[in-house]
C-alpha cells in the first residue's frame, strides 16, 4: 500500500471498525452486559458519585467505596509532558510515512476501575484499553474547537500537521487532565467502565511504554445531554468527539466524555523507578 492509499484508508477506518464492533452486541449482546443498579432515565444519565463544585479551587469531591472525600487535583510531572507530546509527534509523522500505528505510547491506556459487578461476570474489577486523548486549558478549549472545525474538510495529511502543531505547545495543554469517550454505553449496552466510574468512580491509567507511566485518577463520565457538568467539561465533550470524528470520520451522535482528573502518578518503568511516586497526593511532599 502507497502513502496515499494508507492515509486515505486512515479516513475510513473508524467508521468501519465501529460498524463490526457492533455486530456481536447485534446478535447477542444486550442481555447480560447491564448491572443490577440502572443509571438511565430515557437515554440520559448523571454520574452521582463526583461533586465538581470545589474545581475552581482545584479539590475534586468523589464517592469511593461509599464514602465521600476530597482529592486534590494535581498536575502530571514535566518528564510526563514531554514524553507524552513526544511520542504523539512521533505516532503521527509515522503515519504520515504509510507505517501502521502501534498499540503503545501515551494513545492507547490501560484503564483500570473496580466496583459493580456486571451481570456477564462475578468481578467487579475490569481493564480495557482506551483512546487517551489530552484536554486544552479551559482558556485554549473555543480556540482549539475552531481550528478542527475550520479545518475538518481538509485532506488527511493537512489535519495531522493541524494536531502536530497541537502537540508541538506542551503549555496548550491541562495537564491534570487526560481524556477519552465511552462509545459503546447506552441504555440497552453498558460497558463494564462505565458501570465501575458511575459507581466508583476511582480509576487507574497505565501506558504500555519506555518509560512506562501510571496515573491514578478520579473519573468524570459526562452525557452530552447533562446540564449540570460545568462549562469546560460541556466544551472538553465538544472538542473530544471533534477530535475523534477529525481522524475517523463523522458519527451519528456526540459520545459521553470521559475526563480523568489526575491525583498522583508513578513512574513504573523497569530497572529504573520501578513504581516510584512523581507526583505525590499532598503538594508538599
């Protein structure tokens, strides 16, 4: 396959992975992946178990296990930052050379979260691999979604230099933030995260890399249709589900935004930290 041929088949491959991705779930899915508790009225849902209302103070309020307390949000470590925009530069100029793209790197995260049991299962622990996206600072969001919108009818090639340009301006970013959306969740299919983040909403990230980092966070699921999420969080869903379409191609509907609200991180890379702690949970430490 030529570069033009890969790049254009880039265009297409979303929507298309998304169509057979549901033809299990066609056929036989639906019955057994809900849990006993039911967060639905009609396609909408709120997630009752975090209290955004000290945010602007930098404290998340969060329901773990029961029990309701404060977390102080912190900012992922500069050797974090760097490694992160780093290897997104690096994933996209491979793209752009026709090379098809890897599974590791700060893209693709290994998200843990624990607590309800799905109905298929008698654990309530589950891990799956989801696309880690970065959250521009509130200031930086209206500018960010103009530059997609503006751009979005623009040739492939064009729109990776557009999110390069992005990563190139570390300081762009909110970097006590990392991002993703819930695709596959609605009242009829629920996925095993989103039941653990709506009941515990507790979660760990860990990037399959050299250096390989963890973060440990609380996170935030957001419906489109949720009037109560504070203005960043409503602009953050806009801009992920631009994000997404940019590269994969236009949806039938906006996703709910998972936005996972960094408390600490490690650095777990083999035969040097080996797990140490770089961003601790108190600022003084």
């Amino acid at each position: 396959m030529n570069r033009r041929s890969f790049l254009k088949t880039m265009g297409f491959l979303g929507p298309v992975l998304v169509f057979f991705g549901k033809i299990p779930r066609l056929l036989w899915g639906g019955k057994w992946e809900h849990s006993e508790k039911n967060f639905w009225e009609d396609s909408r849902f709120k997630q009752p178990t975090v209290d955004m209302s000290r945010y602007n103070e930098g404290i998340i309020k969060a329901r773990i296990d029961g029990a309701w307390k404060e977390y102080p949000i912190r900012t992922a470590s500069e050797a974090f930052q760097k490694w992160n925009c780093e290897k997104r530069i690096e994933f996209i100029a491979n793209i752009k050379k026709g090379q098809m793209p890897g599974w590791g790197g700060p893209h693709s995260g290994a998200v843990a979260t624990y607590g309800l049991r799905r109905l298929d299962s008698e654990f309530t622990l589950n891990n799956a691999v989801k696309g880690i996206g970065l959250a521009p600072k509130d200031e930086n969001i209206d500018a960010a979604i103009k530059q997609l919108k503006d751009t979005y009818e623009t040739p492939m090639p064009e729109k990776m230099d557009v999110l390069t340009s992005f990563y190139e301006k570390p300081d762009f970013f909110d970097w006590r933030k990392q991002t993703s959306l819930e695709l596959y969740s609605t009242p009829e299919f629920e996925t095993h995260t989103f039941l653990n983040v709506m009941e515990n909403p507790i979660s760990t990230i860990v990037f399959l890399d050299v250096p390989s980092y963890e973060v440990r966070t609380i996170a935030r699921v957001v419906q489109p249709k949720d009037d109560t999420a504070l203005e960043h969080e409503k602009k953050l869903l806009e801009f992920v589900n631009l994000a997404h379409e940019y590269m994969h191609g236009k949806f039938s509907r906006y996703f709910p935004l998972l936005l996972f609200y960094i408390i600490e991180e490690f650095d777990n890379s083999p035969g040097r930290q080996r797990g140490i702690r770089t961003v601790p949970v108190r600022p003084e430490e």
